[in-house]
C-alpha cells in the first residue's frame, strides 16, 4: 500500500490508553465517538465532518473541539483557502483503549459506552434483509488465553478499518468479549483405555 492509500491518510499513535475522567466523558456522547470514527478513514475539516453526519458547522466545531481538548484529536495539517485557514482533524491514536478506573463515576460512564449494544440496533436491518454475518461461540478459558485472544481481535479490527474505501455500503464490524453464566461440561473424570473405549452410547 502506497503513502497515498494509507488508512488514515496521516501519522498516529497505535494505542492510547483512556484513563482521564474529560476523556472518558468525551468518548462516552454517540455523536464525538462518530466523529472519531470517520477519522479513521482519513482527516477531514470540521465541515466536510458536519456534511457526512447531516449536524450543524457549529455543532460538530464545538464536539471537535472538546475532542481536542481531550487530547483524543488533533490538527494533522492545513489549507488556505482565500485567506482562510482550513484545519484536517486526525486521531491521536488508531486505537483507544480504556484502562483500569477506579472511581465509580468513571465506571458508570464506561457502563454506558456498549457497542455492542449499538452493533445490535444497527445490525436490525440488516438481520430482517437475510444480510447479516454473525457468530457467537461460548468457552471455558484461562483468564491469560483471554488475553491473548482479545489482542488478536483487536488486530483483526484494526486490518479491517485499514481496508481502502470503496464502493457505495458502509458495513459494521463488532467484536465482544465477556464472562457470561452459559452451561459448560464439568472436568472430565479420566480418560477410557483399552479396546472399549471408543465412543460411547447415548445413554
């Protein structure tokens, strides 16, 4: 991939750790974490920003600039144009993860931010068109293997949002990962041996 099809089309940070209440805040309003978003596609100025998600100049000027105060955007370059000064917004990082919280506002504000939730209201339509691609997959795992495998999903979605943009549907791409209460099969006992041990009949 050339410099001229790099997604996003500027330089940032792979990972920024989310731990400031203002962040936390900032990340938690539906319209900043569009906005975020959008960038990841390449930079853009505050009104082609406003033109893509149908709100006020003013609107998006002012969530732009409390991005920015956040530390989560940045002015990545600019353009005169007529004596005007037009400024490309970026992210400061492609990923932006939320660390370990300690207060209890921050952790309810956290609570708050569930994409799968919002995967699950997009998705609607498209589950009713026969045009969904799902899985869900339930397992007993040591705590490190999650690790390692969220990792993995993360740079699974990362080669995702880097895909050059093409064509005229916009999809979505979810990934969770979460304890749950689902049933699994206790440890087993021992192993069979001898000739009889193959399969054994449903009892």
């Amino acid at each position: 991939m050339s410099v001229n099809e790099r997604i996003p089309d500027y330089d940032l940070d792979e990972l920024l750790v989310v731990t400031a209440p203002e962040q936390l805040r900032a990340l938690a309003d539906p319209l900043r974490d569009t906005l975020l978003e959008l960038l990841l596609e390449r930079a853009a100025t505050v009104t082609e920003m406003a033109r893509a998600v149908d709100r006020p100049k003013s609107s998006v000027a002012y969530h732009v600039n409390l991005l920015v105060d956040a530390g989560l955007l940045k002015v990545v370059r600019t353009r005169r144009v007529r004596a005007i000064e037009e400024r490309y917004y970026g992210r400061v990082a492609r990923t932006l993860y939320v660390g370990a919280l300690h207060r209890p506002e921050d952790k309810q504000v956290v609570a708050a931010m569930n994409g799968l939730a919002q995967a699950a209201a997009e998705a609607a339509a498209a589950h009713a068109a026969d045009d969904l691609r799902c899985t869900l997959v339930h397992a007993r795992i040591p705590r490190e293997e999650v690790r390692n495998f969220w990792a993995e999903v993360q740079a699974l979605a990362r080669k995702f949002a880097e895909i050059p943009r093409a064509g005229d549907q916009v999809y979505g791409f979810a990934a969770g990962l979460y304890p749950t209460d689902a049933p699994t099969l206790p440890d087993a006992e021992g192993e069979p041996t001898g000739p009889d041990s193959g399969p054994a009949a449903p009892g």
